[in-house]
C-alpha cells in the first residue's frame, strides 16, 4: 500500500510493518499488519457504501462506552486510537483507514458447516443484542438508510418491472409472478412496523458467520464488522442467519437442486440465538422467527431481480445473468422454506 507509511505515522507505527490482505469481505477491504511483535488489523471503510463513516465511528463509540460501564467482560474490538485521539484517518484520493487490534487465538469461519458454528455464531449474534437491552438504540446513526425495508425495495422491484430492460423483463416473467404472488410478506412487514410488540433494538444487520470471531475450540468469541450496527428488528439478525445458514449452498450456486433446508441448522440457530434473547424477545416476535427468514430471502430474491431488471447496477455481474441466477436460488430458497414452515416452527424451543 502506497499510503502505509502516512497510515503508520498517524498511528504512531515505530517498527518496519509488512502488510498482507486478509479476510473475505466484500465491501471493506481489510489487511493485517505485523509491526514487530504487534499484530493489527487495518481496514478501509468503502464509503461509497458508507457515506459517512464519522457515524460509524460514532455509533462504536458510544456502544463501547455503554459496555465498558455496564458489560465490562465482554469483549467489544474497537478501533484503535490515532496520536490525535481520533478513531480513523482520511487520506485524500484513497478513503478512510482505521485500525482495530488483533485478537489472539482467534479465527473466522467464512460458510458454516456444522450445526454446532450455527449454534455459536447465533448465540454470539443474540448475546450482542441483549448486552445492550438497556441502551436507547435511537441514539446510534443510520449508517445504512433504508437497508432492510422491504417495502422500498418491493417498490424499487416494481419500478424495474416497469421500465427496466424489455428483455430481461421477459426472460424473468416467472420469477416476476412468484414475487408479486406472495406480497403478503412486505404485507406483514408493514405490520411489524406499526406494532409495538415488535421492539426495535441495536441489531447487527449481517449476520453472517465470517462476522463472528471463534476460538481455537470453535467457540464463539465475539461479533465483529460493526459498521451495519443501527436500530432495527430481530427479524433482520435472525433472518440473516437463516437466509446465509440453512442452505449448504450460497446465492451463487446455478445448481438449484441443491438448495435445501437443513432443519438440524434451523434448530441450532434458533436455539443460540433464544438461548441469550428469549427473555428480550415478547410472544408475537417469537413467533415470527420463520417469518425473519421469509422475510431477509424475499428481499434479497427482489433486490437480485430488481438490479437484473436494471442492467446490473447496483451488485455489478461477473457474468451475463448472474443476478437473474442469485434472484431465482434465492426463489427457490423462500419455496424450501415455506415449505417446512410449519415443521420449522415445531422445532422452535419452548416458552
């Protein structure tokens, strides 16, 4: 990296580092750093994502100092301060950097493949969620406006479907008349958003496991990528979980027969998650856990169609029709879903 040694400047960096990527991430780009005997993580905030990461470093700051008080054993990765007590610096032309500390004996899991990690990586998720119970989640900033609002983007799909590209609007007809079918689920959306039963809290926004750290027993340590933290509903974590955890295959398989719904993985999610949230969560959300998953699969089946419609905006393509591909695997994930759903909702623990 050009910019490392402004970047270790700022951050006080005395020793030659050596930089190396790491990690999978999509929209961040993450390094490690040795610096001697010091081992960092570095990491440049995409604010072409993130327009304003002065509130995500807002948002960490006011939950580590929440924490610190009244969570003091658990362990919450913050950035690492600059020599001017600052949480990131700008370098022109190149973006936002920040630096977090290297959490030994640690490790991510990038796909899940036990029902045992599902567990964990859940029960992590849940256990982040009710620490911070007594925190007033509308003090955090919208990091991301509008991410999980299935109303907007169930709009955003019908404008596609109105003057996005005649072609690709053929080619999906079916897929069209699968979405529009089953609107119910932006329907009870809308419902959730006006009952007060439904409770907003501070909620991760992606849940997936690479956002989980583990130790070297795979025991959950931690969540990590904070950069999503804003208020929100449980369905957004759960169903997150449910929508990356339940298939053994991800969005990008074209092999759609190999889409399924592992109800040895349900049980585990739901069992980790509740096993920390079941006293936070009241009788109406808990009976919607199947519906999180509907919920986060319908929506990201109408986000793929939406851009495909679009002429590959927003996610981009690595190849013609890949997000007609990921929109019609994640179809095929809702209909497995539903499906078993009322075997899902057996497995659900008591109480």
């Amino acid at each position: 990296m050009e910019q490392m040694q402004h970047i270790a400047d700022v951050y006080g960096l005395t020793n030659e580092v050596e930089v190396k990527p790491f990690g999978t991430g999509l929209i961040n780009h993450t390094w490690t750093i040795d610096s001697g005997n010091n081992k960092l993580i570095l990491q440049r905030i995409n604010h072409t994502i993130f327009k304003s990461p002065a509130a995500i470093a807002g948002n960490i700051r006011l939950i580590s100092e929440y924490l610190s008080i009244h969570q003091p054993g658990y362990l919450f990765v913050t950035p690492e301060k600059t020599l001017q007590q600052e949480d990131m610096v700008h370098i022109s032309n190149e973006g936002y950097f920040r630096i977090f500390p290297f959490v030994k004996n640690s490790h991510t899991i990038d796909v899940v493949s036990s029902p045992a990690q599902a567990f964990e990586a859940a029960q992590q998720f849940g256990r982040f969620t009710k620490l911070l119970a007594g925190f007033d989640a509308e003090k955090l900033k919208v990091t991301l406006p509008d991410f999980h609002n299935l109303p907007l983007r169930y709009r955003q799909f019908e404008q596609a479907v109105a003057t996005g590209n005649p072609e690709r609007i053929k080619q999906a007809a079916g897929i069209i008349i699968f979405l529009k079918q089953y609107k119910e689920i932006v329907t009870t959306s809308e419902q959730i958003s006006a009952n007060p039963a439904f409770k907003k809290r501070v909620t991760h926004h992606d849940t997936k496991i690479s956002n989980v750290l583990f130790d070297d027993n795979d025991r959950g340590i931690c969540v990590i990528d904070l950069d999503t933290v804003m208020p929100g509903y449980f369905i957004s974590d759960a169903g997150d979980m449910l929508r990356t955890y339940l298939s053994p295959v991800s969005e990008e398989e074209k092999d759609f027969s190999k889409i399924r719904i592992r109800e040895d993985y349900f049980e585990a999610i739901a069992a980790g998650y509740l096993s920390e949230m079941k006293d936070e969560l009241s009788q109406e959300e808990k009976a919607h856990f199947v519906y999180a998953g509907k919920f986060m699969i319908y929506m990201q089946a109408l986000r793929f169609l939406t851009d495909h419609l679009n002429n590959d905006v927003y996610y981009g393509s690595r190849y013609e029709g890949h997000n007609f591909i990921r929109a019609g695997n994640q179809v095929v994930l809702l209909e497995r879903l539903m499906e078993k759903e009322a075997a899902l909702q057996r497995l659900l623990p008591a109480g």
